[in-house]
C-alpha cells in the first residue's frame, strides 16, 4: 500500500503493531503519540499557529480539534476549550509523574495527544485541551 493511500484512508491501517507505527511515524511523534511523551514548551509547530481550520490525529487522520475552539492559554502548547466531538478524543487517569491529571488519546487509534485541565476559559466550556503538536496534523479550512 503507498503512502498516499496510507493518508487518504488511514482507518484500514488499524490496529498497527509497534513495529508499524515505529515504520510510520518519525521518532519525535512515535515517543508522544505511542510512548506517552511530551514536546518542549513553546517549541511545537501549531502552539501559535492562528490559521482557521482542523486539527487531525498525526497518527490515524482522525479530526480531533477546530481552530475556532483554539485559544492562547500562555503554556506554550496548542490549546483547545473542547474537541470537535465527544466521539474523537477519550480522556484517562495518569497518575504518572507523582501527579493527578487527566490523559487525552484519540478514541480511533488511543494515541497520545496531551491532558485536559480544568483551567479554560470560563466563558466557555473551563477546560484547556493542552495538546502537543507532534500529535496533530493541520489543514486548513480550504484544503478539508
């Protein structure tokens, strides 16, 4: 199957062994996405990226986040106030780190995509989806 093909229809690529998402995914996203890992501050493509559009799953395709829910929250990570549906994003208990947070991973492939915290904007929903960028691919509304 081509890479193409791969990218155009992503869920009949799942469930992927670990040899198969390490052959698919560059390191930086293969330790965030399957290893639980977690991108510098600040440093992440999408942190202050303004463009409208929809953020995807860098791992299955899935659309997890609109711009439209997106919102500067100074962490230096994108941020998010609520996903584009309850159907895309499951959220776990992480106990890891000698800490209590709140894990999100998309529902389609259970890849990691960052934590939710009860710390949004109160004119909205009050949660801050803090997600790392290595997590998500961007397309512009134009390009969906």
């Amino acid at each position: 199957m081509s890479e193409q093909s791969k990218t155009e229809n992503p869920e009949q690529n799942l469930p992927k062994s670990d040899d198969e998402w390490r052959e698919n995914l560059d390191a930086e996203r293969y330790h965030v996405l399957r290893e639980k890992g977690t991108e510098r501050a600040f440093t992440g493509k999408y942190w202050d990226l303004k463009d409208d559009g929809m953020y995807h799953c860098a791992a299955c395709g899935e659309a997890l986040f609109s711009s439209d829910t997106k919102y500067d929250s100074g962490s230096g990570w994108p941020s998010f106030d609520q996903p584009v549906s309850g159907e895309s994003v499951g959220e776990i208990s992480d106990h890891s780190h000698g800490m209590i947070r709140t894990e999100v991973v998309c529902k389609k492939c259970q890849s990691h995509l960052g934590h939710v915290f009860p710390d949004g904007p109160q004119e909205t929903t009050g949660l801050r989806y803090c997600i790392n960028s290595a997590s998500l691919d961007f397309k512009k509304s134009d390009d969906d």
